[in-house]
C-alpha cells in the first residue's frame, strides 16, 4: 500500500485514520504515514495526538515536512488574544 494524498478523504477522518493506522502497523518507518495521520488529528483538533505523529515522523526522516507543522501547530497553540481574556 502507497499513501499518497488522494488516497486520504479529508473528510472521512475515522475512515483515514483506519487506513492509516494499519498501514503504520505494516510500515512503521515511513515518516510519510506519521506526516498524514498527524494531519487528519490536528483536523481534528486532536493537538497532542498530531505533535506525537509530527514528531515521530521527524525523527524517521529530519527533512519531513512535518517540522514545518511543528511550527505551526506551536504556533497555533501558543497564540493569546490578550483582549478576549479581559474584557
């Protein structure tokens, strides 16, 4: 099995992530299915989840792309609007 992009339905997440995790099971050192399957958690605000898999694919292969999701998923949980918190 090859995962590509268009073999994952962004909308179909607990389907995805079916495919995904029997894949890793067979394939635990493709950082590519860690990358995928971090994405589909972090769609589905499943933060700790997608870092866990971003990670892991980032120590697979240090040129993943999930390095740059590392960023901005810190990013993203680093944000403060200040003006929300004191009204």
């Amino acid at each position: 099995m090859t995962i590509n992009l268009t073999d994952i339905n962004i909308h179909d997440y607990e389907n995805s992530l079916d495919l995904l995790n029997e894949y890793i099971a067979q394939h635990p050192e493709d950082d590519n299915a860690y990358y995928f399957r971090g994405n589909i958690y972090r769609k589905m605000n499943l933060f700790g989840d997608a870092l866990n898999d971003y990670y892991k694919a980032l120590e697979l292969n240090p040129q993943s792309e999930a390095a740059i999701a590392i960023e901005i998923l810190n990013e993203i949980l680093d944000f403060r609007n200040t003006d929300l918190l004191n009204p």
